[in-house]
C-alpha cells in the first residue's frame, strides 16, 4: 500500500500526493472523517485498485484521481455517509468508480472511464445520489445499477458506452430516479431496465445509434415520463416478453419503429396525453396520420389514426398497446379572434365570427394556417 490505515482512526487527512507502483494507492478501512485531498493514486499491479474503502464513515475524496491497470480505479465496500468530488475515477479493463453495498453516498462531478462500467452502484448500494457526474465504457454500461440497488438518484449525469448500454437498471433494483440525465449507446440501448421494477426516469434523453433508445426486459411498473428517446436505426421504446405495466407519458419518440411492444398491460397515455412521435427524417407523425385535439392542449382526441397501434400505424407500431392521445398540431376547435401563436398548427374555423374595432386573428408564429371552412369573419 502507498498509505495504510485500518485502525478505526479518526480525522485521517492525506492531501497533494502522487502515489504509483503499489497494488493499492491508498488503503482505508474502518475510518471515520478522513479526508483525501488532490492525489493521483496509479496502480497496474494484478487486483490492484487506485483508492480504496473498506467500512469507512464520513469521509472525503476531492479533486482526486484513482487509476488501476487491473481493476478498480476507486472501490468503496460497505461505506457510508461519504462524498466524492470532483474526482476521477479510471480502469483500463475494469470498473471506473463502485459504490458496493455502501449507502448514503454522494458522487457529485466525477469521470469514471473503464472498460467495463464507467460508475457502478451494486450489491445493495441504495440511497446514494449521483449529481453532475459521467460514467464511459468501452464494453459495458456507461452507468449501472444492479442487484438489489435501491432508491438510488442519478441527476443531471450521463452515461455512454460503446459495447452496451448508457443508463442500465437491473437485478431486483428498485425505486431508482433518473432525472435530466443522459444515456447513449453505440450499439445497444440509450437506457436499459432489466429485472428491475418501480424505477423512475423523466426529463432525461436516451439515444442508440443502432440499437433501442429505450429498452425494458422483464420488468415491472417503472415509468418512462418526459424523455427524449431517439434510435438512429431499430425502436424508441422496445418491451421484451415480461415487460409488463410500465407506463410511457409525455415522451419525445424519434425511430423507425417508435413502439414494439411484447408487454402485457403497458400504458402510453392516460385521459388526456400520450407521447409525441416524429419520424426519423424529423417530421412530426401528425403531417402524415390524421390526428386532431378538439379541445386546445395538442393531444389529439379524434381521427382516424386514433389511437396510434399496431393496426392505425403498422410501419411504426409492433405488438400490443396504444396509445389514444398522440400529440398532434392538427386542431378543430371552437375558434374564437385570437392571436395564432403556434408554429405549424392549423385552426379550422367552425362557426361564423364578429368583432368589432379590433384585430380578429392576429399570426405571430411561423408556418400556421387558418382555414375559415366556409365561415365568415366580419369586423
């Protein structure tokens, strides 16, 4: 070991170091309230591991690098209450950073690069938060949560990989939140969820370049709300044999297929919205399927490509489910004088109109129609 110290100590301090050509950097076990302060710890030692903690308590790592040929770059098992920031955490042919069985963690601003995952919560690592930070893999997930994982938060993070998945969920980990983060993959799926129920991703954006943005396998309850799904070349949302009672709202769906669904009992809208669905050449699905809001929030309710499945939109919607309020721009309603303000929309007129002294329709967005139907408007 560079530093050594298992001997329950407290307010251990190790600052501005560089550490190289033992097997473990640095060595912490049973510690409470020490700090690691600015240090490089490098190890390509067999089992080696750049920073370690075994059961330590309270304490700090800062504007620091952990790095092993062989390993783990910065490993903490059984550790609690500790925060990292700040920090990378690299491996050249195994993990980044990893949380194992350790709770109440925070990451905040970390780079984990490896060659498998890039930041890996595991072993039961529950109620850990993971703000600002990137996990890169080569040949597995950029960020992963498994076995038994609970109640862990990802926020304004991304993962990425070459060889798998950006965000992956799996194994029984459960009541994850994913939220305004990032997951993209070359080859397989943006966001993966696999054996994992009751998990939480909104307001995040998964991308595929050949594979699903959005994949779920055998998994339970998890809701998908406010995400930008795009796949260059297979599905937006991909539900595998025993995916089953997810729910998919308000999300931004760009692919060749947005939906094949093998699922049972999987919900895309609820009384009033559904998804919004564009195809890969950026158009919007409502130029081509007719699609209509009568009431004035954009979600259609009426026409004939209602509800969008495996009949009404057979290119773009394999297996079971549908969703029956499709955002569209396409709206008949009981037009009054007004500003017309939305780019793209189309307001058909259905009953005659007055005013008197006053602009009737004032367009303040590009690209709108106004289709009187045959009515009259009179000043």
């Amino acid at each position: 070991y560079g530093v050594y110290a298992n001997n329950n100590n407290l307010n251990t301090t190790i600052k501005n170091c560089v550490i190289s050509n033992f097997q473990t950097g640095i060595y912490l076990q049973g510690e409470t309230n020490s700090t690691i302060q600015n240090v490089s710890a490098y190890t390509t030692r067999a089992s080696g591991r750049g920073i370690e903690f075994q059961s330590v308590t309270g304490s700090a790592i800062s504007n620091s690098y952990g790095y092993s040929a062989a390993d783990i770059g910065i490993y903490t098992a059984w550790s609690n209450r500790n925060t990292v920031n700040n920090t990378r955490a690299n491996s050249s042919s195994s993990l980044g950073l990893e949380l194992d069985a350790s709770h109440n963690n925070t990451l905040s601003n970390v780079t984990g690069n490896s060659y498998y995952e890039g930041i890996f919560l595991n072993g039961g690592a529950s109620d850990n938060n993971i703000t600002n930070s990137v996990g890169n893999s080569t040949n597995s997930n950029g960020i992963g949560i498994h076995w038994y994982a609970m109640r862990n938060r990802v926020a304004n993070s991304t993962g990425q990989s070459v060889g798998n998945a950006g965000i992956n969920i799996d194994s029984y980990s459960e009541n994850n939140t994913i939220t305004n983060s990032t997951g993209i993959s070359s080859s397989l799926a943006g966001i993966n969820i696999n054996g994992a129920n009751y998990n939480n991703v909104t307001s995040s954006t998964a991308t595929s370049g050949s594979g699903n943005a959005i994949s779920l396998t055998s998994s339970l309850y998890n809701v998908f709300n406010n995400v930008t799904a795009t796949s260059a070349s297979s599905n937006g949302i991909r539900l595998e044999t025993g995916a089953d009672y997810n729910t998919f709202l308000r999300n931004n769906v760009t692919a060749g297929v947005w939906v094949s669904n093998s699922g049972t009992g999987n919900a895309f809208n609820n009384s009033t919205v559904g998804n919004i669905y564009y195809f890969t050449n950026g158009s919007g699905s409502w130029a081509t399927y007719n699609t209509v809001d009568t009431t004035g929030d954009y979600w259609a309710d009426s026409g004939t490509a209602v509800p969008y499945n495996s009949t009404n939109t057979p290119t773009y919607w394999s297996g079971s489910g549908q969703d029956y309020h499709p955002y569209t721009l396409t709206q008949q309603l009981s037009l009054q004088c007004s500003a017309l303000s939305t780019a793209g929309a189309t307001y058909n007129m259905s009953t005659n109109l007055s005013i008197n002294g006053s602009t009737c329709f004032n367009v303040t967005a590009q690209n709108v129609t106004l289709n009187c139907d045959g009515y009259s408007i009179t000043g």
